[in-house]
C-alpha cells in the first residue's frame, strides 16, 4: 500500500495540534487507550483486528507536500502548526493486545504514549482500523465456532465498500475463515482465495449443460458446480452426468437449506457422487450455520453478515486520553466525569486469570504499573500477560505486519480462543463470558 | 485516486472470463443489472449514492503488469487469458439512476451493456460501491428530513474503515449533510469540513478554562467549545466567561439531551449568549434526531449510526444477467428462476409517474423498451425519465464525476426527495412509499 494516511484524520485532531503548539501543550506526554466500554449488545467476548493495518498504516502517516497545500489553501492550521506537521512522523511507543486477542469490556486494547500532539492525532486512524476490522473478525468468530470445523470462505465485498472489503477479508481470516473471495486480500495478506462462477455464467449459456460442461473442460471436475439457477433437482443430476462421480462440489445458493442439502446429498449419493462435496452460500449468518450443524454440509460461504459484523457493524472502541505529564513531570490520570460515557484514566496493564485447565476466568486490568509477566497468582492459577510492545521509539514491530503478520493473528486468536469458557460459545444474547477487573 | 481497481474483485468473475474465453461465450453482447429486490426492513425508500465514485474506479480498473503477475503466479486464471486481461478495459455503455436519486424496490438503477467477459468484471466494484454507499445515503437521507433544516455534520469516520470513511462522509453529503469531519473527504470531494475540540483537549490542560483560554486564543470567539467534560453546568458558565456573551457555540456530547440541551439554552440566554448556538454529538441516528425536534439544537453531529446504515449497513442491490444475444444476434431474457431469489430479465427502463402536484406515485419499470422522454401519461400526470446514459462506449459523462458530480448528486437528491409523498417521511416501520410496477 503506497500514499500518505495523514487525512484519514478528523479534523478536530489537526486543531487541537494547532491550539495546543500555541500554548506548549502539544508537547505534553501523554497517554490514550484504545478501549471498548462494551460489547455488542448479547455478546460474550470480541476478537481484536486491525492492529496490523494499523502500524502499516502509522508508517505512512505523514504530511507530504500534497496534503500540507491543502491544509494550507482550506487553513485549517496556522502556517506555523504546518511546519510542524511537515516533520511529523510518530516517534512514540505503543503497547496493545496482540492482533487475534480476545477482549471483553474496559480491555485496555491499545496504549498510546507520545507527546500529545503526536499522539492526538492518530485518533481516527486507530479507531477506524480497529473498529471496523474487530467488528468483522467478532462476528465471524461466532460463525467459525458454530461451523464445527467445517471451512468458511468470506465472500462479502460486494456488501461493503470495496477497500473495507479487503480489511473485512482479511479481518474474517484472522478470526478463523479459510479463505475469501477477495483478490486484493489474496494479493496483499497472502488469503486463500476462492469462486467458480455465478448464475450468470449458467444464463450465458444456452443451456446449464452447456454451462457445466463449459466449466469442466476449463477447471475439471474437481470444480464447484452452482445448480440452483434453474431446478435443484434436476441441477445436481445434470452436474453429475457432466462431470462424473468425482465431481468435485456443488453450491446451493438459495431454498431453504436444512431440507435442501438433505435432499441433494441423498440424491448425490444415489448417483454414486459420494465424494462430491456441498457448499452453501445463502445468506448465512451465526445463526443460520448453527442452525444447519445437523445438516450434511460439507463448507460455507458467508456474504453480507460477515463483513457488516453481523449486527454490530462497529466495535464502539474509542480513543481516551488517560494519562499526562504536568509541567513537573509527573504523571497525572485524566478522566472525562459525564453521565454515561465516563471513562477511567491511568496508565493500565493487562493480564487474564486462567484456571488450572487454563480457562479464562477473569479479565485483570491493573492501574498503575501491571504485572511484568506470567506471574503465578494463586495456588492452580496463573496470569498471562496481554499487552505486547507493538511500536517502540516509533518503530513498529516487523513480526506484526504484512502477511506473516495477519498469519501470526490467525494462529494467536486460535489459541486464545481454545481459554475461552464454554459459555463464551452460547449464541444467545447474554454477558461477557468472563468479569473484567480493575485493580 | 490512483492505482488500479481490478483487484476489488471477487475471484469467480475472473474464473467465469477464463472459462467464457474458452468457449467463446465471453464475447456474447450482455446486459447487466444492479437493482435491489426489496428496501431494508421498514424503510419507506433508498437514495442512490457511490455512482461517481464507481465511475471513477471503472476507469481504474485496468489491469497492470503488479496484478496481471499476481495473477499468474496464483494460476488464477490461464496464461491465454492474462492476455485478454492486460488488453481489458470497460469499452461499453452504463445507464442508470442519477446519482443522489431515490429508488425503490425493483429500480433498475444501473444497466451494464457490453460483452459478458466485460460486464462480468464489474460485479463487484459495481456491488460495493452501490451497496455501501447507498447504505449511508438512505439513512443519512432520513436523518436530513427529521432534521428540520437545522445543519448535520458527518463525524462518524472513527466507526468505520479509514477508507469507507471518506465514502461515507461523500455519501452523507449527497443525502443533504452540510459537512464532515473527514479530511480526506474534504479534500478529495470538496465538502466543507469541520470541528474543533475533544474532550482530551480539556483534559490535556491544567483547568477546563486552562482548555478554553487556549482554544479562544487560537480560533477566536466564534469557536465552538466542549462543556461536558466535567459538569456541564459548571463548563457553560465557564465557556461564557471565557469567551464572552459572543461565544459562537456550545457542544453537548452525552447525557439526557432534551433535558440537558433545554438547560443549556436557558443558561445562555441567562448568561446574555444569547446568540449561542447549541450542537449536540451524542450517538444520534434519525430517532434521537426526531426526538430533538422541539428542543433548542442548533446543528447535529451525527457518527456511527449515519455510516453503518442506521441498522442497514448493505442496501442489498444485486448485479444480474438479465439479457444476452444468441449466436443469431437476437437479444434474449434471462434470469434465474429458483425460490426467493427469483429476478426479472429484459432491459429495462424505468420512469416515476408524478400526480399533478409533483408527488411521486409509482415506480413505473418497463420491460423491453420504455418512454424515451417526459411523456404524457394521462391528464394530469406525467412520467419523469429515471435513466440517464453515465457511461458511453467506455467513456463516463464527465458531469457525474469529481467534486462536481458529488454536488450535482446532491441537489438532485435535494429534487428527488421533494417528490415523495409524505408518507415516506415516517420513520416507523413500513412499506416503499410507492409501489414498482412492471410493464
């Protein structure tokens, strides 16, 4: 990815700069977190996604000669704060949950400590990446865990914007998904990607043998055949007779799909197409796919739920300033009062009580200074630690970024998972599957 | 916008050319549609939005030695058709729904006319241009009506992707928003940007007047400033003594906001601020806007819920074949026939019947060849055209693309809207507010 990052910026963030240069405030150190007050309404816990991106995205986070003409032309600064802006680059630390964590409410996902201006003005682009891309892999998380195994591809993009369609691919992947639809995702995360054809390429076609037969010369008959554009029924016999008993797949992509893949399977097997495995790809949700866990599916393909976080289209993370510097150098909590959105300032750390068979039981966060590292706690039970450095001195951590970076994730978020406790996995509305603690 | 576009593309479009080329079918004279089966649950009508933009990325989408080599290595496609691919751009016409017009369900917002392998391609970039920033423009639409001419600013870029967040502030403009947060989107569609201070600008300091005194000294007395950091009442007499009886604004981000913005007002008016204004940004959507309507706001803030779709973050649009030429060169219907996700093939054509007050009564689609112009219909009512040609043997109509085009999508929905009847202004659940019929 190439081009400057500095506009995905709210503007505030710029004047706040340009105040704060006047007064010498900008360059009090300070500390924001990146927390969530809660999840979703029902949900039980939330998949951190999106740090990654992030620290790609920090790395080009500056004001080149382009977008300091237009500040300049739209003065949305004073001369001076460009000056200042010209030079900017992020030398701060930041220290976070790693990508693919799990998190529940008050998870102090991010600390950001740098002087304030240089801090300040990284608020949007933290919460866009997170937001976004913890909403995409929260939800399909859920669907990962009611597909018992059997592979889901994102197919998606058509359901969001076409860059957030690349995050939601790749966020779907961290959580789990095996592959995507999504060519820009394969290209640059290094994702599976995945299609055959749609009901166009049957509608081209004279006729839907002509259409299978098309598909088979050109991909053999380990392809996936769609064969519910005119007649189920008579679609799979079709496909079989084109491609043989080793046909590779057929998709359904519509009816009422308990009883359809029930029929279909029944009928591939008295074809002798018992290898042919059965994909899905209509509409499914969590839900839906819990629903069909009795049904002979052999993969799923989730669209529209997947990249819209299933209900809960934005994580609600926002960015705080919890800590700073006053003029003798001492660390002072800083904490908005209101009503409702109150928040806790301080400097936090973070660690997850696990039990003796290393289920999560709490979520420990410690104001102040923290536990350095896999402390025992008590007797049977022990702490493990959850933030990691991520960017120090303005340098980001190589192991979380590109595509061995979103691998990392996927492998990391498996493992947290397996903590979860068995109450995490209901999918019915309820609260989060373990308390957060602050100390 | 630079680089190419051809990679936001779900893979089948890619493996249905390679498979079309084989057999020649790729080259069959096509006609795709984009249109919506129905409106989200409740929802009385949509506005269209993310035409330009699709414009612009059609132009982009070209593929480059960057992806024609991805694609190779990959084995996406066969070597035979990299070459098609490297020769690839759109050569065919698009019409369609101006952008910023209002649809229902069954409009046939865009028709895609040009080879199947060239048609094809475009499913996707087509799809989540439309569907994301549809999704926005129809519930930012709603938010306008109940907003009762008091101004809205889009400020919701942190609660979604860092690129569909200048999409969404687009889209948000183009439904009758007045500004946005979102640099980016100020500079790449001209819209007027805005903000201030966050409540970390106050926290920052050593004193909320501390805070004031700075953001006073910075941008005069006209600025707006942030009371609820701490005690709302307390920072409003704060932010007078400050900033004088000529304070431009007060900005309310939490609690009970009827009864808070009421105080508010009776305070202002008592410290002599008469002039005043008072904005509030506490997680709105059209409900809370409504809600506000009798108390004394000045302008709106509104952020998760304008770019997540207000509970519809898809519009749901779909990309069909609906007709094809035969080797014979007739044009034939096509269209998939199985449950629930049935469509009608032909060409289409669309035209709104107006009543003799200009008040939109039906959504008239013709299949097969409709009026060509604003045609008599009977006395009294007459049939406003829907369809403009945007894109003409591979060239767009330049009128619909850049900054112009977004502020020309904008008064024309300012038009469209002035056509529904008041029934589509409810904001409970309900049908379209005309029906669609098919010719």
């Amino acid at each position: 990815m190439t081009g400057s990052a500095a506009l995905f910026t709210d503007r505030y963030e710029l004047t706040m700069v340009d105040a704060a240069l006047q007064d010498g405030t900008a360059h009090r150190e300070s500390l924001f977190e990146a927390f969530a007050r809660r999840l979703p309404d029902g949900r039980r816990y939330g998949v951190v996604a999106g740090t990654g991106r992030l620290l790609e995205l920090i790395d080009r986070f500056r004001f080149e000669d382009a977008e300091l003409e237009w500040l300049r032309e739209n003065r949305v600064v004073r001369p001076e704060s460009l000056d200042w802006l010209a030079d900017y680059r992020f030398r701060g630390d930041i220290w976070g949950y790693r990508e693919g964590e799990v998190y529940f409410p008050g998870s102090p996902l991010l600390t950001i400590q740098a002087t304030f201006a240089e801090a300040v003005l990284l608020e949007t682009v933290v919460l866009s990446t997170l937001n976004f891309d913890s909403s995409v892999a929260s939800a399909a998380a859920r669907m990962v865990s009611v597909a018992l195994g059997r592979p889901i591809a994102e197919m998606g993009s058509r359901r969001t914007n076409e860059r957030s369609a690349v995050a939601a691919a790749r966020a779907a992947y961290i959580a789990g998904f095996d592959a995507t639809s999504n060519l820009e995702a394969g290209r640059t995360w290094d994702i599976p990607t995945m299609g055959t054809a749609a009901h166009a390429f049957t509608l081209l076609h004279d006729s839907e043998e002509d259409a299978f037969r098309a598909q088979v010369r050109a991909f053999g008959t380990e392809t996936t055949l769609l064969v519910d554009t005119y007649d189920i029924r008579r679609g799979v016999e079709l496909a079989v007779r084109v491609a043989g008993q080793g046909l590779g797949a057929v998709r359904i992509d519509s009816g009422d799909l308990p009883t359809v893949v029930a029929s279909v399977r029944e009928q591939l097997d008295e074809l002798g197409a018992v290898g042919t495995r059965i994909t899905v790809t209509s509409d499914l949700d969590e839900f839906t796919i819990a629903g069909l866990s009795g049904a002979p599916v052999d993969s799923y393909g989730v669209g529209t739920s997947v990249v819209t976080g299933s209900g809960a289209p934005a994580a609600g993370m926002v960015y705080k300033l919890v800590a700073r510097r006053d003029d003798a150098g001492e660390w002072i909590s800083v904490a908005k009062a209101s009503t409702s959105k109150a928040s806790v300032g301080g400097r936090k750390n973070a660690a997850r009580r696990l039990d003796s068979t290393r289920t999560a039981r709490e979520e420990l966060v410690f104001i102040g200074d923290g536990p350095g590292g896999d402390a025992e706690f008590e007797p049977g039970s022990h702490l493990r630690p959850l933030m990691v450095p991520l960017v120090t001195g303005g340098v980001a951590d190589a192991a979380y970024l590109g595509a061995a970076g979103t691998a990392a994730a996927r492998a990391h978020r498996a493992e947290a998972m397996q903590e979860l406790p068995i109450e995490a996995f209901r999918l019915g509305r309820g609260e989060a599957a373990i308390p957060t603690t602050y100390r």
